[in-house]
C-alpha cells in the first residue's frame, strides 16, 4: 500500500480543500510536512486514521466540520467535510471518502448527522467500480488494530516500550507476521470439531453419547481454566509492573539508592542462576528418561556374569572362524605369507588354534553376550558419571541460589529498619507485593497442572468413543470429519509454534540491525519471550531509558516489522499466512524527544523504515542536523500556514491551509 494523496474538505481546522500528494519515488521516499504547534499536524495525523475507520483522538472529536465553514452556512443549509485518500495497493488505485454532514436550523443550532464512508477503485479497464464493504476491505488492506503503528505521534510512541506495551507489541507481530491467521484457524477448526461432535450424537449408541457429553463437559472445564490462566497470567504483570515502580522509586531516594542497586545486581545474578539450575534439571530429566533404565541393572549383569562363568571354556579362542583356519592349512599359507609345512613348528600353532576353536554356536553367543554385557557396564558407569557430574553443579547452584537468596532478604531487611518512613513503607508494599506475586504464580502452576489434566482426559475420552462406536454410514462421515479437524488442530498448532520461532528470530535479528544504526550507546534491545522489548548493556543486565531511548526502540520495533512484511510480500513463493505487505509510515513529530545525535541519526536512517515515510515536524525540530541528513531524500515537501485571525483582518477566522514547498518559495 502506498498513498498518493489525501484531501481534507472542511476537516477541523482545514477549510474548503486542501490536498497534500505524497512522494511514491524509490530514491526519493520521504514527503516533509512542515507546521508550527497549533497548525494543524495533529488534526492531519488524524485524518488518516478518521477516513480509514472513522476513529479521532482530538479534543471535541465530535466536531469534524471547520468552525468557519459552519458559521457562513446559512439556516436551513447542509454544511459538509470530509478527508478522501487515494492510494494503490496490489496494482489498484483506491478513493476512500468519509463524509461528515451537519445542518444548521433556523436559530443557529448545528445538529451532526451520520458520517458515511465509501470506497471505489480503478480497475484494468480504467471503470470505477465501487466496494460493497468498504469498512471491511480497508480492514483487509490495512487493519483497524494495526492503525497506531502506521500512523503515530512520535512523541508518544515511546509506549511500546514500557512494561505495561508488551501486549500491543504481541498484537502487531501477530498481525503483521502472518500468526493470527493461523491463530484464528485452530480456533476455527476447534469450532467445527465440537460441531460435529455433537452432531455425531444423532447417529451414536448411549454409551459413545455418554462419552460425547463428557467431553463436552471437559471442553467447557478447559475454556474456564483457559480464562482463569488469563486473569491470572493479567494479575502477575500488573504486579511485576508495581514491584517495579516501588524499586524505581527506591532509587530515587538517598538512603535507599544503593541498597536498591545492590539488590538489583544480587536480583539479575538470582535470575542467571536460576535459569541455569533450570537447564541443568531439564539435562537431568533427559538424560534420565534416555538412559535410566541403565541404573536397575546391577543385579541382572552381577547374574549374567555368572552364567557367563559357569558356561564358558577357558581355552575356546574367540574372534576367528573354524572355517577360516581350515581353508589355510588346506592351501598350506599362513596370513603372513609363510609356507605351512606339515610338521613344522608353524604348521603345528595354526593346527593347534584350530584344535582350540569354539566347538558350537552357542559358545559363539555367549562370547557375544558377554562383549555386549561389558559395554552395558561401561554406559552405566558413564551414565552414573555423568548424573554424578549435573547433581554436583545442581548442588552448587542450589546453594548458590541459596546465599544469594539471603543476601536479598538481609538487604530486605535493612531497608525496612531505615529511619526514612516513605522507604519502610515502600519495602512494606514490595514484601506484600512479593507475596501476591508468589501467590499468583502457585495459582498459575496450578491451573496449568489442572489443564494438562483435562487434555490428557479429553485425548482418553476420545480414544474410548472411538471403541465404542456404533454409529450410522453418516456418523462415520462425521467422524471422519472430526478426526481431519484434530488432525488440522495439531498440524497447524505446531506449525504455528515454529512460525513463532523463526519470526521472533527474525524480528530480533531486525530489530538489533535497526536499533544499532539508531542509538549511540552500545545497548542491546532484546525481544523477551512474553514480547516485552528490553534494552539491556553489554553484560546483559537491564538498562532504564529516558524517553528519548524509548522512542528509538519503539521506532526500531516498527521499522523491524514493515521491513520484514515488505521481505515477505516481495517474495516470489510464499504461504498464505506469510503474505507480508507494502506499508507506509505517518509520523507526527518524530524527533521531539531526541538529542542532538540521535536525531542526526534517526533523520540519516528513517527513509530505510519504509517504502513510503510521511513526516509531520515543526520548525525547531526540523533545523539543523534533521534538515542536513533529510535534504537528498526528500520527494515532496509542503507547509501548513495557520491564519491567526487577531493579524489577519481580511480574513478574521481560524484556518490551515496546505502549500507545496517548491525552490521558489523556499
């Protein structure tokens, strides 16, 4: 999708038409929209999302119609106002309209009606032909969840980046990453499976019914734990996000800063150890549920061991064939090359080995088995080895964990025996905070025992109706149907959970290639698994940022993912849910909460964020090292001229008009 235009008719404070045509150059991306504060840049961001999906975040967000346009209609008159976009996307031009009406009555009273959108395209012929579900297309092109990420004021942007924008960074991988999809067809396909499970009950003897009833009983039970792990999983980043604003402001004060900062050292070496102790319990449990079995077989090789003794002949010699042995005394030449002379004393060693050769087969196997018993002894001695080797490093992370679980409370409790009451308190409220987060971790691990629970009951339950079906020629078609919609369930379940994997990897790789041309410090930003996007130094610890430095990683974060969903839509062979897509960027005041050397850098790269980069910026911002990095890559360039009424006598009312920057009115 790239935009060509966009007209705002009587739009706020925008009177009669006012169009901007937008820079579509390869070389040339990026269009500049000059204005000064009250000009007229936050109504214009908001136009876009306003004509799409009829959505405003402006004062007064009811009065769409210029002030001006309404006060000069006389009573009686219809007054109207309107933002119209064109733009292409997948080789048609779109004109989306939405229109405002209002009317004036006879005592000046100005009543709004209903605002309508339409939507037509050009096809092939050049014909305009118009879109049914115009609300529903523009969703398709460009979906109404997605609108912040394209169309955002940068000075507010910084939000993806705090604790509480892990859920919108979430909701955008997975919009644009091509995961929803999926998301939304294994619960579509788990529909249809109830559905046919119930329908099976037509056909089905009592007791299959009786098993469909109970499954459906389990369904519910898991919908409800689903829900449950939810709020719960909810409860704990509300809860991490006030421990966090209780440690923060522990910080901030005198006699608690440097307690607070050594606890948050002892908390991230914490962390680490658990997470290693974590591996090592996982290298454990793997090794044992390989080769465990290798422990219980002391008694059964102390036993073979005899037998082997008792049944075995000291001079029988292993490793050579009788057969062999004959064939060289027949042709009368050694393995060595020497004749075999009957008589000699080389002919006689070769007689007698074959004289002291294995006599059956079973001698043969008991050799055999006891080779094989010896290695049995040296992978239980490798397997007790290497258990010996992790429970020593458990033990010593244990311990580890242990002390440095101590320290913490000894730096818990000197924090509570300060003189300070805000730091007592504060500590008070993080105990308790502590606690509660305790609690609702123990609430989550059991409502995810009780779900692995459900699940294997529901995967029994459906074995046993399998068995004990009775069903009519269409029952088993039904069946059928509902074993094709498991089969898909898991399919995609796993197909999605390594989509997650190679988009996570690939957003993290983007993300870290944007973020180093951004940002002067040498910071990391990292993508957690819960999506949160943490920035953290060159000794992986956790870093606090100013504003500035959330903006760059937010702009970092969307930049990664329109550059991968261009990589995706430019793809010769693609599946469905990778489709990708060409997306522009509008952006209100991107630089307003840079330094100096960061908006250097951010104007050198923007162009690199998008096919299209549109931005809104006031003159302070602009001047300088913005104008300088921005000059060569500008395709279009205009200005918003507000009309002060108190200076402008022929023309004494509020208004915004666009002009083109062009070399003669530089």
């Amino acid at each position: 999708m790239l935009i060509e235009s966009i007209t705002l008719y009587n739009f706020r404070q925008y009177f009669e038409d006012q169009t901007i045509h937008f820079s579509k150059s390869a070389t040339r991306n990026v269009t500049v929209i000059h204005g000064e504060n009250g000009s007229g840049k936050t109504a214009l961001l908001n136009a876009f999302s306003w004509c799409f999906y009829g959505i405003i975040n402006l004062p007064n967000e009811t009065n769409i119609i210029n002030e001006h346009a309404i006060s000069i209609a006389k009573p009686g008159e219809t007054i109207e106002g309107w933002v119209e976009i064109v733009f292409i996307d997948n080789g048609k031009t779109y004109y989306a309209k939405r229109k405002a009406l209002a009317k004036k009555d006879s005592s000046e009273r100005v009543t709004y009606l209903e605002t309508n959108i339409t939507v037509e395209y050009k096809d092939e012929a050049g014909l305009y032909k118009s879109v049914n579900n115009p609300t529903v297309e523009l969703n398709r092109i460009l979906p109404e969840d997605l609108r912040t990420y394209f169309f955002f004021d940068g000075e507010r942007i910084d939000n993806l980046s705090k604790d509480s924008g892990s859920e919108d960074v979430k909701k955008a991988i997975k919009n644009i990453m091509g995961l929803e999809i999926l998301e939304r067809a294994i619960n579509h396909t788990e529909k249809a499976r109830i559905r046919f499970r119930n329908e099976l009950k037509k056909y089905s003897d009592v007791q299959t019914i009786n098993l469909i009833e109970e499954l459906d009983k389990l369904e519910l039970q898991k919908e409800e734990l689903k829900k449950q792990e939810e709020l719960q999983q909810e409860n704990m980043k509300a809860t991490n996000r006030e421990i966090h604003e209780v440690e923060t402001r522990m910080k901030q004060i005198d006699g608690a800063k440097q307690l607070q900062d050594l606890r948050d050292s002892k908390t991230d070496e914490l962390n680490e150890v658990q997470e290693n102790l974590q591996k090592i319990r996982k290298e454990i449990t793997d090794l044992l549920s390989k080769k465990g079995y290798l422990a219980f077989t002391y008694s059964a090789i102390q036993r073979a061991d005899e037998i082997i003794k008792e049944n075995s002949d000291s001079t029988t010699i292993s490793g050579v064939s009788k057969k062999f042995i004959e064939q060289l005394l027949k042709e009368r030449v050694c393995i060595c090359g020497e004749e075999l002379v009957e008589g000699s004393s080389h002919f006689e060693h070769i007689n007698n080995i074959k004289n002291k050769l294995a006599k059956s087969q079973s001698n043969y196997q008991i050799i055999d088995f006891a080779s094989n018993l010896k290695m049995m002894k040296e992978r239980k001695e490798n397997l007790l080895r290497e258990m010996k080797q992790l429970k020593d490093i458990e033990i010593r992370g244990i311990q580890e964990e242990k002390k440095l679980s101590e320290e913490i409370d000894e730096i818990s409790e000197k924090l509570s025996g300060k003189d300070s009451e805000e730091i007592v308190k504060l500590e008070d409220k993080r105990k308790k905070l502590l606690e509660q987060k305790s609690l609702t971790d123990r609430r989550i691990g059991a409502i995810q025992a009780e779900l692995d629970k459900i699940n294997q009951e529901i995967i029994k339950k459906n074995n046993e109706a399998k068995k004990h079906q009775s069903v009519e020629q269409k029952g088993k078609l039904t069946q059928k149907r509902m074993d094709v919609c498991f089969q898909l369930e898991t399919t995609m379940q796993g197909i999605l959970s390594v989509r997650e994997k190679i988009v996570k990897a690939q957003l993290q790789q983007r993300i870290t290639s944007v973020y180093s041309q951004f940002l002067r410090k040498g910071y990391h930003v990292q993508l957690a698994d819960n999506y949160e996007l943490n920035v953290v130094n060159d000794n992986g610890n956790l870093v606090g940022m100013s504003q500035g430095e959330r903006q760059i990683t937010s702009l970092s974060f969307i930049g990664a993912i329109v550059d991968i969903a261009r990589e995706q839509y430019k793809k010769e062979k693609k599946a469905e849910f990778d489709e990708g897509g060409i997306y522009p960027l509008v952006m209100d005041s991107p630089f307003g909460a840079l330094d100096s050397d960061h908006r250097e850098r951010i104007a050198k790269g923007i162009h690199k964020l998008a096919d299209q980069v549109i931005v809104i910026v006031s003159t302070s911002q602009w001047k300088g090292e913005v104008q300088e990095q921005m000059a060569g890559l500008i395709g279009k360039e205009y200005r918003l001229s507000y009309n002060d009424p108190r200076q402008n006598k022929e023309k004494p009312y509020e208004f915004t008009e666009v002009i083109e920057v062009t070399k003669q009115n530089v």
